[in-house]
C-alpha cells in the first residue's frame, strides 16, 4: 500500500497518539521498534519505519505485514481489522478521507467495483477479502483481466494505488492509475452482476 494513503496517515497518529510523541528524530523510531519488540516479541526495522513516516526517501509503499505488525501494537488482530475500525469511528477527520468513493472495510467477498479514470479507462474489479481484488474487466487500462492486487480504498479524485500487484508468475510490483487526475468514478455493483462473469 503506498506510504501516502490515508489510513496509513490515520495509523501513523494512532502510533503517535499511543506513544504520546511525535517521530521526528532517530531516536523515535528506534524507540517505537523497541516498544514494538516488547510488546510483540517481533522485529520491526528502525529503517522501515522512518520510510513509513517519510523521515527518510525509499519504497514509496509499505508491505502488508508491516502494517498488520503495526495494527496489532494498536491492539488489532491484523491490517484489516484496523480498516475497519476506521470506518466506524468519527475521530477520524473528514479530511484525512477526502472524497467519495468505495472502501474495502465496507466490501464482502465477491462484490465487484467498477472504477474509471481518464483518458476512458475503466476497469471491473472483483473483491476477494484481505484488500485483495481480480481484475474481471480491463478497458484502455494497463491492467489485464486476471490481475490481483491489494488496495484499502477507491477514492473519487485520488489516484489508483495497486499494490503488490501480480500478473501471471510475474514478481510483484506496484501500479498507479489516474496519477495526474485521480480516478473519476468508484461504484460498487450489484452483487447478482458478478454472475455475468467468469470467475
């Protein structure tokens, strides 16, 4: 998931909030891989975090592991469960989520999201849990049916974020659609549409 997203926003001042500090120096982020080891008995890289919060250029995404490592020092059994914590609490601010659009907290497996973008993109995804989508449809788009990829959310206005996304026995990598502009639509489909498509 890239570093950028708003839930990981939301999860880098959780932390903050947890540890009542800010991480701004060396010594933060040494300190929450210590409290991590603690409370855990699980290694986190100093390194790593310091990409996470940006102190430091690298990877511009963050492997799901790491965030299920994180959620449960927040006290989650996993990422997702974190997810959807979010989408029922009202601390979060409006603006941390700008936009409409469709969340994977809010999905079922099996429920598909078509999504747009220009220049007439458009793309059907079907949700397999664990953030995890197959590309059912690909229009104009990079992407190809049969695809899989992880992402938290689809939001109107913001770029598309793919992460680990495979293809075929390909090595994983990461895709961005709609990076200038954002993607233009975000539907969730009536689940009975799903049957008009091969699994």
């Amino acid at each position: 998931m890239n570093k950028n997203a708003p839930e990981i926003r939301c999860l880098r001042q959780d932390i903050e909030r947890k540890l009542n500090r800010h991480l701004r120096t060396p010594y933060d982020f040494e300190f929450l891989a210590n409290e991590v080891r603690t409370l855990l008995h699980e290694h986190i890289s100093p390194t790593t975090l310091k990409r996470l919060w940006g102190y430091i250029a690298g990877a511009e995404t963050t492997r799901l592991s790491t965030l299920s490592l994180l959620a449960q020092f927040l006290g989650y059994t996993d990422w997702d469960a974190y997810l959807a914590s979010l989408a029922a609490r009202t601390d979060v601010e409006s603006e941390t989520f700008a936009g409409e659009g469709v969340r994977s907290a809010e999905l079922r497996a099996g429920q598909l999201v078509e999504v747009t973008w220009l220049p007439d993109r458009r793309c059907i995804f079907r949700y397999e849990g664990a953030n995890t989508y197959t590309v059912i449809e690909a229009h104009n788009a990079k992407l190809q049916t049969g695809d899989r990829f992880e992402a938290a959310c689809f939001l109107i206005g913001k770029p598309l974020y793919a992460d680990r996304l495979v293809r075929d026995s390909e090595q994983p990598t990461s895709y961005v659609a709609g990076s200038r502009n954002g993607i233009l639509t975000a539907t969730r489909l009536d689940i009975d549409h799903r049957n008009s498509f091969n699994s």
